[in-house]
C-alpha cells in the first residue's frame, strides 16, 4: 500500500517545491477539456506524474512529462479514504 501526503495548493509552482509526484485528477486534459492543468516547465525528470484522466488515455499532461524526463503512470482505478482519527 502507498501512502501520499497531500499538498492542497493554488500555485502549482509553489505545491510542487520539493515533491516527489504530482497525481492530476481534474477534467483538463479530456477530449472536451484539451490542454494541461499547469505549465509544463514546471516538470522535471525527479518528478513522477500520475493522471486520472480516463479520455484520451495519452493526455497532453502524460506526453509532456514523459518529454520532460518524468516516470508516469495511468491510474484505472482511483479509491481515496479519509484517515481515521
């Protein structure tokens, strides 16, 4: 099981100092929707890029971080769970 610390952030810029990856679960991306969620200069080769989007499977986000060096990964199934207290 992986466990993620999570960064809610409105600055991409700012959210991605010193992460490990970036898992990308918003509508931009799909065929209705084109484009990236963030500029892609902000990806480096240390990053891994995760996407959510499920059309196209090749997301303009996925091409650019392969492009940009980054290890990504497609997610098929997506459950998240609150912590318990």
């Amino acid at each position: 099981m992986l466990f993620l610390s999570v960064i809610c952030e409105r600055d991409p810029a700012l959210a991605l100092t010193g992460a490990d990856g970036l898992i990308h679960a918003t509508p931009t991306g799909m065929d209705k929707l084109p484009g990236l969620p963030l500029d892609a200069a902000l990806l480096r080769p240390d990053l891994w890029v995760s996407e959510i989007v499920y059309f196209p499977l090749d997301t303009a986000l996925l091409k650019a971080a392969r492009a940009a060096g980054c290890a990504t990964k497609r997610v098929r199934r997506c459950r998240a769970q609150r912590p318990q207290s």
